[in-house]
C-alpha cells in the first residue's frame, strides 16, 4: 500500500538528513512504498533547505511555510500535499523519538485490514526510555483526560498511519500539538493496531513543546468533547 508520512520541522537541522536516510533504507529495505513529506516553517537553521537538496536522492519533498504555524496544522497542510496514490497517510517527528523500523509493522498492519496503526509506549513491548518523572507524569495526565474519547491506549501518539478514506469529510482542528488525537476521535478508521515502540528522548536539537502547548491540548479536548456531546462525534 503507497503511503505518505508528514515529517514537521522547526529548526530540526541537526538530525533531519539522518532521519530521512533512515526512513528510505527502511522503505526499501522492507519494499515499501513510501513517500516521506516534510513540512517546514522557515526554520531559521536552514532545514528546509537541506530537505529541497535531499529530494533528488531520497523519496522526499518539502512543503514550505512562511512561519511557525504549529505542529497539527503543519501535518495537515502535508497531507494535503501528498501524492493523491497514497492510500494511507502519516505523521512521525523529526527527533527520532519515533522509532522508523516499526513502520513496516504499521504499513502491514493497514494492509491486513485496519483502518489506523498506531506506533504506541502503551500496550506490551512498549515504553519510554530516559523520561523525566515529570513528563512522564503530564503525559499520563494527558491520556487520562482524553481515555472516554477512544480505546486507544497512546492517545497522545504523534506517530501514526491512518487510511485516507477514513479522514473524508472529517474536519480535523489544526490547534497545538495533538494531531493523533484529532485522528483518533474523528476518523472512520473502524479496527485499530497499535505497534508498540519505545520512545526515546531527542538526538538534536531542542524541544518546542512549551506551556503554551498545554493550554492548547485542553481547548482542543474542550472541543472535542463539545462535538462528542452534540452528538456530532459518529465513529
Ligand atoms: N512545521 C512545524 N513543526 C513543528 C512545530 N512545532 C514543533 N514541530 C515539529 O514537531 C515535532 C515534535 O516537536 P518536539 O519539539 O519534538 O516536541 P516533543 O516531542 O513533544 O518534545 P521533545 O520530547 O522535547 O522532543 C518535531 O519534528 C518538531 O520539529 C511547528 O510550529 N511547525
Ligand atoms: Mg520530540
């Protein structure tokens, strides 16, 4: 199944070249058929520009913003520039928090008949590596407001596969960070897989998760559950 995986960037310089090897020696190590679309903000290190200079090796493109727009908007302008073959759609961040090798069980997994694959720390196998206890505590607090939304474990997961037909006529919030769990609520992806993976902490640069993000993960639950009591919520 063609696939297109959104990669967001903000100032990701110091890692994106390695990522994107990895993701095409992964592809086609495993004959996937992958394409790999970064979105850029304009980062002031210079990422999109050594995107555009990797596209003539690699199965990439990047799409260019004018500024930093935000994470979920970012892979929703990527989706929308993705090559309309692609049956399913994805996103993963720059950091390699995100684990590429468990891609090929996610692809399968798509093929075999879910809807969404999800690469999750919370079902066996999973976890997360080198986590403050703080972070790791407000992330827990993260999946315990959002749990009467969806059975999926990782509700907080950036790191997923989802069939582009479940996403028609689907409205998706491009507030904050949370893109997955715009996708998990909303979509009609009908059975789910989650692949566990063990998140592992940055190799490059810097965090742009801030407190800022939090405020934004509670109007984005704000609206959801408003959309869940109206009723409007039929997946
Ligand atoms: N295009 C775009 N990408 C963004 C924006 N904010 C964050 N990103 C990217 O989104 C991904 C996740 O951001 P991170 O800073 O790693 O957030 P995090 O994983 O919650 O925090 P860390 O654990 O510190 O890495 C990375 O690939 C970032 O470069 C944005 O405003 N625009
Ligand atoms: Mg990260």
């Amino acid at each position: 199944m063609k696939f297109s995986l959104v990669v967001p960037t903000y100032n990701e310089a110091g890692g994106i070249e390695q990522l994107i090897q990895a993701l095409a020696a992964v592809f086609e190590e495993n004959g996937l058929d992958g394409e790999i679309v970064v979105v850029d903000d304009n980062s002031p290190d210079g990422t999109g520009a050594i995107v555009d200079r990797l596209a003539v090796r690699y199965p990439v493109k990047c799409v260019h913003r004018p500024g930093k727009l935000g994470l979920s908007s970012g892979v929703i302008d990527g989706w929308k520039a993705a090559r309309p073959e692609s049956e399913a759609l994805g996103a993963m961040d720059a950091d390699f928090s995100h684990d590429p090798k468990v891609i090929p069980a996610m692809v399968r997994a798509l093929e075999s008949g879910y809807g969404l694959a999800v690469g999750s720390r919370y079902v066996p196998g999973g976890g997360i590596s080198n986590w403050p206890k703080r972070r790791k505590i407000t992330s827990l607090v993260a999946i315990v407001l959002a749990k009467p939304l969806t059975r999926i474990r990782d509700i907080t997961s950036g790191f997923f596969l989802v069939k582009r037909a479940a996403l028609d006529g689907v409205e998706l919030d491009p507030i904050g960070f949370k893109i997955g769990l715009e996708v998990f609520a909303k979509a009609h992806y009908g059975k789910a897989a989650e692949i566990p993976y063990v998140f592992t902490d940055r190799i490059a640069g810097t965090s742009k998760l801030n407190q800022g993000e939090i405020v934004n993960y509670l109007r984005q639950l704000g609206r959801i559950y408003r959309l869940k009591l109206a009723g409007s919520l039929r997946r």
